[in-house]
C-alpha cells in the first residue's frame, strides 16, 4: 500500500521519481481500509527538505499511510515560503481544538541546542504537544533534539553541551537484539550526527522503565525506548539524505565557521570526493519496524487510542 500525500506537495513528485507508491487522497478514499494516520510535527527550519526525508521512509512500508504535517502554532518559519506553510500545515491549536487522533506522530529536531529548554519561545506549546500525546496518540518518535526535549519532558533528563561538535557517521552497537523496533538490524552499524549536545548514559539507565536499544562508544545512547509513554527517543539522524551532512559542512565553510570535515562520512576523508551512504538501510528498517508495531497494536477504532 502507499503513503497517502496532496499531489501538490512537493514530496509526491519527489518520491514517485524514486519509485516510492504514493497515493492521492482522493484516490485513498475510494479504499474500503482504515489507513494509519501518522503526522509530522516539524520543526526544523527547512521543512521541505525534512517532509521529502521522512515521508521517503514513512511510505516505503507495504500499508497505506495518511501522512499529515503539523507546525507550531504561533512560530514563523523564515526558510520556507509562507504559501507552502499555508497549503500544507495545519497550526496544532487547530488539531487539538479538532479532538482528532493519530496512530503515530514524529517530533523532528530543531536548530536550538544551545538554548535552555525553558528559553525556547515554543517550549510552552510544545510541553501541551507532549502531554497531548498521551491520550491522542498511539506511538510518538521524538527525533535529535525532538527526542532529548520528549525525554526531559517526561523523565528530566537533561542534555549537556559537548566541547566538540559531534559530526560525521559513527558507528553504533545493537544493546537489545530482540527489540522488535530492531528487526533485522545488523549487529552494529553506522548512523549520521550532527549535533552539539548529548544524554548521559547513566542518567538514562536511572530512570526506571527506559530501555536504551542503540549506543556508540564514541557518540553515547542513540535510541531508547520508553514503553510507558508510547514513546521512542532517537538522538541522530536516520532519515539524512547522502548529502545531508555535506550541505551542513559546505554552509559553515561558506559563512566562516570553524567545522571539522564530517568523521568517517567522505572516502578518505576528502571532501571533493561524494560521501557515502551506509545508513539507509536500516533507516529504512527502523521507520518500517516502528511503522509495523503501531498497526500490530493501534486500535481500529481511533477513539479508543490514549484511552
């Protein structure tokens, strides 16, 4: 089955151009079948680019998926145009005034690492999107700093600046083989980072209830899982795009900024050389694993989700 996309927005060019089924809704319609209902609250600022990213995984899974995008209410956008926001996003204030539910809902980071939690101008709406989770929404996967704040929400766990830049593709070790979010994972693998903050393992391992899946020696935990939320926290970057890391690399030399070559992302580390892709596998079999445990577990009937 496909993932249910407007013709008009531009991720449904983009994954048909990559063989990805895509429907219409008003072709999803016609169908005699419940689809999963999964939305995106994004919250990076180029929001096409990160629409196309997770669609891409969220529609290579074999059930039908009615993919809807989410923004913060009173937060203005400066790197995409405003018609695009006012086609396609609806304003959470809207969908919670609306009762509606999903299956499941993705959190995306946000450049802000540096600020405090509380210091985020949104962070006030998006404490309301966290606790509105619970009763309206079967499975919630907070992402990079989407993650860290989900879990400093819930279980106060903090994130602490690093003195480096973590960046680059790191390698990471499988912790608990017989997750059912790790189906077919290979014993390690490497997964993007691009990040200037990080959660101690220790502070992890303190709360009772969470269940750390994927760590890296050298990056710390990467996955957990928070059963009693709905919830997993993911702190990198499955869904990048090959050049998502270069894009970041070429902007800061561009402007100035001191960045250090992307670890283990170029062959021999020289950037004149196209990096490598050798993640996209397992983002695939992860968003599928989640994707897959939300309809083995989501009530037919949506009212009956968060209660």
């Amino acid at each position: 089955m496909p993932i249910t996309l407007p013709a008009t927005l531009p991720a449904f060019a983009v994954l048909r151009r990559e063989g990805v089924m895509v429907m219409t809704t008003e072709r999803a319609a016609t169908q005699e079948i419940r689809p999963l209902r999964i939305a995106l609250l994004n919250l990076m600022p180029k929001k096409i680019q990160t629409e196309n990213q997770f669609a891409r995984l969220i529609g290579a899974t074999p059930l039908q998926i009615d993919f809807s995008l989410i923004r913060m209410t009173e937060h203005q956008t400066r790197n995409t145009a405003a018609e695009h926001m006012q086609e396609f996003y609806r304003p959470f204030a809207d969908i919670a005034a609306s009762g509606e539910k999903f299956d499941g809902l993705i959190i995306t980071g946000a450049p802000i690492e540096h600020l405090a939690f509380e210091d985020v101008t949104y962070w006030p709406e998006l404490q309301q999107v966290m606790d509105w989770t619970q009763s309206h929404v079967h499975s919630t996967f907070g992402v990079c700093w989407g993650g860290m704040a989900m879990i400093n929400h819930f279980h106060g766990v903090r994130k602490h600046m690093l003195a480096a830049k973590a960046f680059g593709c790191f390698r990471h070790r499988v912790v608990q083989p017989t997750s059912p979010y790790l189906r077919g994972f290979s014993d390690d693998l490497v997964i993007p980072v691009s990040r200037w903050t990080e959660m101690k393992q220790a502070e992890i391992d303190a709360v009772p209830g969470l269940v750390t899946l994927l760590a890296s020696d050298e990056v710390g935990p990467c996955l957990i899982d928070d059963p009693s939320h709905r919830a997993l926290y993911v702190f990198n970057h499955f869904e990048y795009d090959s050049d998502t890391l270069k894009q970041e690399y070429d902007r800061d030399v561009a402007n100035g900024t001191a960045i250090n070559v992307p670890a283990n992302y170029y062959p021999d580390n020289d950037p004149s050389r196209p990096p490598q892709n050798r993640w996209r596998s397992h983002a695939h079999l992860l968003y599928g694993n989640w994707i897959n445990e939300i309809y083995q577990s989501t009530p037919y009937d949506m009212a009956l989700i968060g209660t």
